[in-house]
C-alpha cells in the first residue's frame, strides 16, 4: 500500500491501511507507509478534548460540516472508550459526529483507548500521521480529559479545550497540567446565555493567572460556541486559521512537530522497554535526540533494535 494508491482509491483504502498499521504497526509495509506519509505533510492537526460530556463530538461535527462548506477535506480520529468484553470502541463519538458518509472528501475513524490513561489510543499517532498526508484538515477527538490526560498535546497543531457552563469545568481547567496545553478554549452551549458569557469569563480570568499554551507568543483565546444554534462557530473556525496561519510563520510548526517527535520517541522507548531500557541507552552512549528534519519512525527503529541486542 501506497500514499498514491491510498489517494486514488480512496476512503476504503485507508480504513485497510488503518485496519492494517492497528493490526501490525512493526510490519514493513506499515513502517514503508508511515515513513512516506511523514515526508509529506499536508494538513492542520486539531485536537480537541475536555471533560466527558461537553459535547466535543456536537463541536467536532460542526467543525466538519464547516470546513466541508469551505471545501476542505477532513479527518476524524474519534477515540472512544473501550469495550469490557472485545477492547474494541464502543463507537460512541464515531455516532455523534454526524456526517455523510458517501462524501469522499470527509473520513472519521473511531479507536479504542484501552488501558491509556491519556486520552488517546496506542495508534492514534500512526493514523494521525497518515490521514495527515491525506486531507486538509485532521479532528483527533479525546476520550475526555481529566489531569493527567494531556497526550493530545503531543499529536495535534492546535488543542482545543472545550468548558461546559454551569459545570465547575472552569476550575477543573485551572488545575495544572491541563491549563498549560490548549491554545483555544471553547465554552460549548453558548445558546445558554448569561451562564455561557459567566463560564467564558471565568476561564479568561483563569488565563490571565498562568502562561498557557507551547507557542510562548500565541494568546489564548476564549471563544463561546453554540453547535446547535452555530452562534459563534464563524468565529471558532477562523481563530483555528488564524493559528494555522502564526505556526507558519517563522517555523514555528516545523520546530513544534520536531518537539512533538522528540517526545514520541522517549514516550514509545519508554513503554516498550520500561525506564530500565532508557538508562541502558545512556549506557550504550545512545540518546533520544532526534536531528532536525529526521523521521521518528525510523528513529525508533533504530534505538529500538539496539535495545533489542543482548
């Protein structure tokens, strides 16, 4: 399989390829295909998480709609949680994100989360990875995020956080940790009035304490959104272009997606070979510094077959 076969045969191509990477991700026809997919990077990564029941998915369905009309092209990795008996998805999101599923120019995707406690399953980086190579505009939706729950800061562009009114969210976003990761902060059900405009000012307040965000020079905005009205999604939709646009300037996105890999490398190092396994890397005078322009994949290959020598 091939990233042109995978364009030119469309959105059943890529479910095998992703059922293909899930199934086998060591393969080398997986590594070949996530190797080439890298080099060829093409659209904005969004990321959008917050506590279970914010209404993510109504967002991300109006994100899809949204950019659908502005004729872009769009992936969805739902995570979702996962099933006590198969471990599979329980296919939750996937359902709530309305689309149309005849429309060639929209694929989404669920994965389970299994026993991550991050908010994102163990391929979500892989399908990200390649759907990026893809389309436009890649939606990776969280299981719903909670402290620790910050991985998607590590796969997406620019993380969306959304705030439910009338929730307490607003103080569960100003505990450390995840006030650090999002670049936009959404407060759903705006339609909900004086309790929306209450939430958002909460959270604006909760900005002004901290430095939020990796970009450094990037201010955090807070924006009030109704997915079932779609007050406020125009001005949701251009805040996202308006990040795209700053990454691009002065590669910031270039260096954010190295940092981004650097980390994926210690992440999966890390869980296949325990904290025992880095240290006899330093032992072995190897390191986890990826060079600049360098492909992780085969990065951990690379370390991963020193590890694997007696």
């Amino acid at each position: 399989m091939t990233l042109a076969a995978l364009r030119r045969d469309g959105k059943r191509a890529l479910a095998a390829a992703l059922a293909g990477l899930e199934r086998d991700p060591e393969s080398e026809t997986a590594q070949d295909l996530l190797d080439a997919a890298w080099r060829e990077p093409r659209a904005h990564v969004v990321g959008v998480t917050g506590p279970p029941g914010v209404g993510k998915s109504s967002l991300c369905a109006a994100l899809v709609a949204a950019w659908r009309a502005g004729g872009k092209t769009v992936g969805v990795i739902a995570v979702d949680p996962s099933s006590r008996t198969s471990g599979g998805a329980l296919l939750g999101d996937r359902v709530r994100i309305v689309h149309d599923g005849s429309d060639p120019g929209c694929f989404v995707r669920s994965m389970a989360a299994r026993d991550r406690l991050g908010g994102l399953a163990d391929q979500t980086l892989a399908a990200m990875v390649l759907m990026r190579a893809l389309f436009d505009r890649v939606l990776i939706e969280t299981v719903g995020v909670g402290q620790s729950e910050t991985d998607v800061a590590g796969v997406a562009d620019t993380v969306v956080f959304c705030v439910q009114p009338g929730s307490g969210d607003s103080l569960q976003f100003m505990k450390a940790g995840i006030v650090e990761i999002p670049h936009l902060v959404v407060v759903t059900k705006a339609d909900m009035g004086a309790a929306a405009e209450r939430a958002r000012a909460d959270v604006a307040g909760a900005l002004s304490l901290s430095t939020a965000g990796d970009a450094g020079d990037w201010p955090v905005r807070t924006l009030a959104v109704s997915s079932r009205t779609g007050a406020g999604m125009e001005g949701l939709v251009k805040a996202l272009e308006d990040h795209r646009d700053h990454l691009s300037a002065d590669g910031r996105l270039a260096v954010a997606r190295h940092r981004q890999s650097q980390g994926w490398v210690g992440e999966s190092l890390r869980d296949r070979f325990g904290r025992d396994g880095l240290a006899r890397l330093g032992r072995m005078h190897l390191d986890l510094t990826l060079a600049p322009g360098a492909q992780p994949f085969q990065r951990l290959r690379e370390l991963g077959r020193a590890l694997e020598r007696p």
